[in-house]
C-alpha cells in the first residue's frame, strides 16, 4: 500500500446539525499508527480536526477510539496491520460526543468514583506506611495495569443502556480492593456492587474483555465479584437480593 483513506467521524456542534463522516487519503508510511495518520491530517490536510492523545506509547490511555469496527488505542495500531485500504475512526460509545473523536468523559469518572477506588477503613493509619507482604501484593498485580482508556466501557451494552451501571473497569477496581490486604471494607464494597446498578446486572456479553488493550479480564472480575457477593449472602452477611 502507498496510500492509506481514512474516513473520519466528524461533528461540530456549533455548525453541524448531526455527525457525518470525511474522507482524507494521504501517503502511508512504514509502520505508521493510527495515531500518526491522524496527526498527519491535523498537521498536512485539515487543522480543524479534533481527538485526544497524550503519550503515545499505551500507557495514558486517552487515545481509545473505535477503528475499523473495535475499541483500540490507536497509538499501538499499525495501519497495516487492519489489513485494509481504509481506516474508519469513530469516537467511543455511551459519551456525549463533544466534537470530532472527542467525548466527554464525565459519567465514565462519575461511575468509577462512585465505588470509591482508594484505600478505606483500616485503622489506626499507620504513622509512615501500611505494610504488605509481597504475596499479597501479588493479588493485585492483575488489576494495577488498567489505563482507564475507557474501551470496555464503551464497548458494554449494559453500560449503553443504563449510565449509572458502575461498567467494568469500576468492578475492575472494586477486585483491586476487595483483593487489597490494607483495605477493610470488603463487605460494605461487595453490598454496593451487589446493589441494582451493580455485578448482577452483567450480561456476560465479553466484549470489555475482548477490548481491553492491556489484556485484562474485567468480565472474570465480574464473576469473581459475583461469586464472593453470593457466598456472603448466603452466609446472610449481605442484606441485597443478590442471586446468580
Ligand atoms: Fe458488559 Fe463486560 Fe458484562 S461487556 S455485560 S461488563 S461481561
């Protein structure tokens, strides 16, 4: 190939009455990203485009978009690699589009915090550190790697359905503290994701997996968080209407 089409999702709120797509061709080069390709829009074709990016090497996370029919970060996306003459670049689903390939990320963060994704109750708080041996720290390495790119999210029909389902990269979260040997509040987090916007409202569709750049597992979370939830409530620990 030494050429490459790209046909972008394009939406200005303040002159566009609905979202249309534009097409742009341009000279491939060797090994050239996703990301690169609409870099090189911005800076050879069109100024006026507009999506997020920051490091570019898969570690901020900013850069998720839906290309060529799957959530990925279009930083680590070969051109070539889609084995196609043509990118198509839309932004996330289930986020207000702002403009371009920009959402706003606003619901995504309202749901994560929401389940309170840092330390919580232990008691008395150590003057310096609180200790953990390296076998448990192990149970967390798993869960760590998330970048918060946001493709599982979007790629969740749950979450497309109802903002106020927390989405998998919150359960993501909630295993990392439910796991967390300095966190003390494993019952309280297993009632809220038992709760109505919480595990049990999972299809088990697979699709956050199946997205996730880093390769994690937010549905076996889900059904880790599930299988604890139930045993606690048939231990009668948990007052929610869990069930499987
Ligand atoms: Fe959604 Fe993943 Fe469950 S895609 S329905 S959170 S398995």
């Amino acid at each position: 190939l030494k050429e490459i089409t790209y046909k972008i999702h394009r939406f200005n709120p303040e002159k566009d009455s609905k979202p249309y797509f534009q097409a742009y061709t341009f000279p491939l080069k060797p090994a050239m990203t996703v990301l690169e390709g609409l870099y090189y829009i911005l800076e050879y074709l069109d100024h006026t485009l507009s999506f997020r990016s920051s490091c570019r090497m898969a570690v901020c996370g900013s850069c998720a978009m839906h290309i060529n029919g799957k959530y990925r970060l279009a930083c680590n996306t070969q051109i070539t690699s889609l084995k196609s003459k043509m990118v198509v670049v839309q932004p996330l689903l289930h986020l207000p589009n702002l403009k371009d390939l920009v959402v706003d990320h606003t619901g995504f963060f309202e749901n994560l915090i929401a389940i309170k994704p840092w330390l919580l109750g232990q008691e008395p708080v150590p003057e310096r550190e609180y200790l953990q041996s390296p076998k448990e720290r192990k149970k967390l390495d798993v869960v760590t790697e998330c970048i918060m790119c946001q493709a599982c999210y979007a790629s969740c029909p749950v979450a497309g359905t109802d903002n106020k389902y927390f989405g998998p990269h919150s359960f993501l979260k909630v295993l990392r503290f439910v796991n967390d040997s300095r966190d003390s509040v494993t019952m309280e987090r297993l009632q809220q994701v038992a709760g109505e916007t919480g595990v049990f409202r999972c299809h088990t569709i697979f699709n956050c997996q199946d997205v996730c750049p880093k390769h994690l597992d937010p549905a076996g979370a889900i059904a880790q968080l599930k299988m604890a939830a139930t045993l606690e409530k048939l231990k009668g620990k948990l007052k929610t209407q869990a069930s499987v």
